[in-house]
C-alpha cells in the first residue's frame, strides 16, 4: 500500500502568490498546465533549450539513444521532471527503435524490455507512451506493462495516441498514479498551430481546473514556449510538473512517501 505525505507547492508548482488563496484551510490553485515534451534524446540543442527554461516542464526521454543520458542529467540538474518515454507497437507499422514493446512478445520479453528502458533513464519518476496506437489497445501486453511498473515508484501518462486506449484503465486497476494528455500542441509544425493548441490548453486548465498538454523538440515549439511561458503569470496560470498536476487532482499530497523511494529505486539500478 502507497503511503503518501504532504505535498510542497515548490516541489512542482509555480505561480505568483497572488494567484493562490486559502479557504477553510485547503490550498486554492490557479488553472495549472503541465507540459509533457516527448521524443527527448533525438535534438541535442533543442534539448538543452528546454532543459533551461525556468518554468517546470516534464521531459519524456527514449531510452539507449547516444544522448538521453546527459540531457536527461542536465534536465534533472535544472529541476525538471524526467520520464521515460516507452516506445509501443502503432496501428501504421512505424518503427519503434531501441526498447520497443511489441503485441508479440511474451511477458518475459516485454517486461524485460521495459525494465532495461526504465534503468537507462537517470532520475525517471514516470513513464508515457510513444505511439502505441495498437499496443495501447491490447489488455494483455497493458497488463503486463502495469504489473512491471507497479513494483517502482513511477506514475503513468496515456499519451492517448488513439481514443479507444485502455491503458490508462489498466494503470488505475494496478492502483498506479495515473494521469491523460488533454491536448497535443504541436502536430502541425507551425506557430499559428501551436499557439492555437496552447490557448485550448489554457482553455481547458480555466475549464477543469488543470490540463495537460504535449509536445516535442521542436524549433518552432521551443521558441514559443520560451516566448509565451514566462508570460502566464501575469495571466494567473500556474505552471506544474505531472507530479505537481496529480497531487493538485489527489487532495495535495504527494504520489510516494520518501522512505518508499529510497526502499524501492535502488531495484533500477540491480537489475531485479
């Protein structure tokens, strides 16, 4: 059983504190946006950009390409959030690379492959889909998916690369931390298509009271979120990470007790 502590605002919220009150002794939060930038490891400049913006962006790394480690060391060194970005099988046959999860595989081989991809991420706190569009849709593979990340202290994201995912579904019947991408910012590579995309993020944190939104290294994202994300403090949206977005929806509190995290990360690390 998880055991939780109270959850600090600064480990993964900013925000003015104008924007944040108090009532009946509960924390009362602005609309927050988490952004997810996946595909980390492929864009070394473009990486080490995000890495040094201020605001507290999650970074999803691929895991065994020559420069995930040190960018996700610099991230992590620049108070980012890091994941690992697990490669799974999608509905058009597109490569999946190093550490990919295929609807073949048996549960050995799949979770194996998982394992080796979560200890190649220095400082993973979490895990989300890249593609997945079939595998994301196949109880078995999911099942075997969330009984492996069960045993570490990491949450999960459905990217939802597909709307009849279930992997969401399974992460919650496994009781892990488990949260879903609202809105993709950039899937159309212009400015105009992801400030349109940035808006319905805002839109839908005013909305719901927080919203994720993903990514990836782009130019044209980085040099908007370089320009725009410094900017929404004087609009009064908050920016979190995904641990910060899950405490705020789970009653304040945060997703793994200290003692659990040290009892349990060293397993990354053995192999077992």
């Amino acid at each position: 059983m998880r055991l939780f502590r109270t959850f600090a605002l600064l480990a993964g919220v900013i925000a003015s504190p104008v924007a944040l009150s108090a009532s009946s002794g509960n924390e009362q939060f602005p609309p927050t946006i988490a952004i997810i930038i996946d595909d980390m490891g492929h864009n070394v400049h473009e990486g080490r950009r995000l890495a040094q913006i201020d605001q507290p962006l999650t970074l999803a790394f691929l895991p065994f390409l020559k420069n995930t480690v040190p960018l996700a060391k610099l991230a992590h060194q620049q108070n980012k959030e890091i994941m690992l970005h697990a490669p799974m099988a999608n509905t058009r046959n597109f490569g999946l690379g190093p550490g990919g999860l295929t609807p073949d595989m048996d549960e050995i081989t799949l979770t194996r492959t998982l394992r080796r991809s979560l200890q190649s991420i220095p400082h993973v706190s979490g895990v989300n889909n890249h593609m997945g569009s079939l595998l994301t849709q196949q109880l078995q593979p999911m099942d075997w998916v969330m009984k492996e990340l069960n045993r570490y202290p990491v949450y999960f994201v459905d990217s939802r690369t597909i709307a009849t995912s279930i992997a969401g579904s399974v992460a919650d019947a496994y009781q892990i931390p488990s949260l879903t991408r609202d809105v993709f910012l950039d899937h159309e590579q212009t400015e105009e298509f992801v400030d349109q995309q940035f808006k319905l993020l805002i839109k839908t944190a005013k909305e719901n009271g927080t919203a994720i939104g993903i990514g990836h290294p782009h130019k044209v994202t980085v040099d908007y979120l370089e320009k725009h994300l410094p900017a929404l403090d004087e609009q009064g949206i908050a920016v979190a990470t995904i641990s910060g977005i899950w405490a705020m929806r789970n009653g304040n509190v945060e997703m793994f007790a200290e003692d659990e995290k040290q009892a349990i990360r060293p397993a990354f690390a053995r192999g077992n």
